[in-house]
C-alpha cells in the first residue's frame, strides 16, 4: 500500500531509515548528479525526512548540499553512542561523519538537522561504499580503484589506519562481519568476493571466491540472526546465501534470480530470514530466505527508473505485523521517493503471499 511520495532535486540513490530510538521516524536521502560537459562536476545532498506512515505524512526535515554522494549509513543502535551519526562516501574521495541534532533556529525549529562533524580525505579516487564497525569505532571505504581504506573514529577526528588493494575494478561493496568485527567482505565489478582480516597491517586475505558471481558484486550483509550466513547481491541478477564455516572456500547454499541487478540487501529487522531488494531494472522485492527454497513473495514496481534504494522502518512491534512494516524506496533518474507497506503478512512464521 502506497503511504506517500517525494521528488528530490537530484539523482537518489539511497535511503535509511535511522535505526536508533526516538528517532525511528527520521528517514536520510542520498543524492548524486554527474554534470556532464568540457568541465564535469559531481553534485549532491543528504535530505532528511518526517515519516509519519499513520497519517500517511512524508515531510522534509533538512538538506544539506554536498557533492555528489554514493553512499550513507546510520551508526548502529549497539555501538551505544548516544546521538546518531550518518556517514557520507563521496566523490571527492572523502568521508564525512555528521551527528543528527535538533535545530534551534531558522525555519526548521523544533525539528531535526545534520551537523557536520568530523570527516578524511581518504583518496583521490572516489569513496563509492562504507560501513560502520559494531562499535562505531571504525569506518570500512571502498574505493574506485580497487583500493580499501579503514579508518578509525574519535570524538574529533577520522583517521586512515589501514589501506591496500583489494580488487581489479571499482569496488561496491564493503562490510564488516557484525559477529566477528576483525573480518570485513568487499566485492566488486570484477566479479570477486573476498573477506579480509584486519587484525594484521596490511590485512590478510582470508578467502576470495571468483567463480559464482557472473558480474560484478554490488552489494554484501552479514546475517542478523546466523553468524555462518552472508549475503551478496550482483548484477548478475541473483541474490546468493554463502555458508561461511568453510572459511578458506565459502559455500554458496542457495541464489534466486530476481530478474534485475541486486543493488542493495536489506535485512528486516525483527524477522530473520526475510530481506527487501533493490533490483535496479526490476523494482524491488521481499524474499523469503527460510525453508529449502528461496522465495520471491512480493514485489514492487511504482518506480520508473533504476531501483537503488530501499530500507525498512526499525523500532514497532517485533511481531512483525503488516501495519507496522513501512519500507523506503528510492529511485535514480525520476529522483524519487516512496513510502509503502507490503501486501503480503510478514511474521515469524514462514510469508504465504
């Protein structure tokens, strides 16, 4: 069921919805528009939203210009850091760190605003994928020339701890392994999968598995509820589900082809097993990962251009019951947000549609 819409100013790419309590019904956009001409430039911005899905309200909070952005995550809930930080990718090569505050002046009184605090020039290639570490002490980047870059936080500074080489092409995808925050997975356009190990300087490669993937890795998440799961999504079209206790050669358990590149995984917050898909020239999908089968068990296509950004609303019930399952979507070129609940009955139990 279709809540509400907005059109953005610029390319969007990504949406998250802030995991922390109190501040459930913030939602961040990310955009990122290519000038094209004798001198291109690259422009973006982060726009906060009010989601109020009862009222079916989808209200501009903020935006903060900036240049054209890949990527931004919210800090998570466990590192127990008091206020919420966002994190920027860029292409300017740098990563910023903004804290989400209340505004106590101008025409956004009373509401909520980005403030800019610490922030690194990581490279002069573009800053294409980052992830927060558990603790929110450190900060994975994935780079356009292959290269990865960790950095350490401080209250007052990010700083490059480690960086190599880790793939041929651009590289989409990083993350940390939540159970085990010494591991970090990457992926990218050249088709490998790969977990490094950065308790040693350079950091070790762990395993690297260059046969499944058809094309390029966009996307990897760690499992919520398993740690010997992993995720990653492809342009090959498929979603794959990789065993891990093999960890010198992953084991691909099960794929489902989703009929589109697979941008971005979203695991659902209270149901495991469950994940929403950005999958670019095909909409988006709800997937149930339970049971022997991978299932498709919802999709959504109210989008005209490239699916890239998706997230579920975090806090509400922990049943997992349909009015409170509101998710964001976003769209590249038709700069476009939505606000929706799916059809189908999401609960512990395995999803009949």
């Amino acid at each position: 069921m279709d809540i509400a819409h907005f059109y953005l100013n610029g390319n969007t790419d990504a949406v998250e919805f802030c995991p922390h309590d109190s501040y459930n019904h913030v939602l961040a956009a990310s955009t990122y528009t290519l000038q094209e001409g004798d001198n291109p430039s690259r422009s973006g911005s982060i726009v906060l939203f009010n989601v109020n899905a009862g009222s079916g309200q989808l209200d501009l909070l903020h935006c903060l210009e900036s240049t054209g952005i890949f990527d931004i995550k919210w800090s998570p809930v466990e590192a127990n850091i008091g206020r919420p930080l966002l994190a920027q990718a860029d292409s300017d090569g740098c990563v910023k760190v903004y804290s989400l505050e209340s505004s106590s002046d101008g025409p956004e009184e009373k509401g909520l605003v980005l403030r800019e605090g610490t922030g690194a020039k990581v490279s002069s290639s573009m800053c294409l994928c980052l992830d927060w570490s558990p603790s929110a002490t450190s900060v994975v980047v994935g780079l356009s020339d292959g290269s990865v870059s960790l950095l350490s936080r401080s209250e007052t500074e990010l700083e490059i701890e480690q960086e190599w080489k880790a793939h041929d092409f651009e590289l989409w995808a990083a993350s940390f392994d939540t159970h085990q925050p010494h591991l970090i997975y990457t992926g990218s356009d050249d088709c490998k999968f790969s977990c490094w190990d950065i308790r040693d300087c350079p950091s070790n490669l762990v395993f690297r598995n260059s046969r499944e993937h058809k094309m390029g890795v966009c996307c990897i998440t760690k499992s919520i509820s398993d740690p010997n799961v992993v995720l990653t999504g492809s342009y090959d079209e498929h979603i794959r589900v990789w065993d891990i206790r093999s960890i010198s050669k992953p084991v691909n358990q099960s794929s489902i082809c989703l009929g589109g590149g697979v941008w971005r995984i979203k695991q659902h917050p209270h149901v495991p097993g469950v994940v929403l898909a950005a999958c670019m020239h095909n909409g988006f999908a709800i997937i149930d990962l339970r049971g022997e089968e991978i299932k498709i068990v919802e999709t959504y296509s109210r989008h005209s251009s490239l699916a890239y950004g998706a997230d579920w609303q975090k806090g509400g019930s922990k049943e997992g019951k349909r009015e409170n399952m509101v998710i964001a979507t976003c769209s590249f070129y038709d700069r476009l947000v939505r606000i929706w609940t799916p059809q189908c009955n999401i609960s512990a139990d395995p999803i009949h549609s």
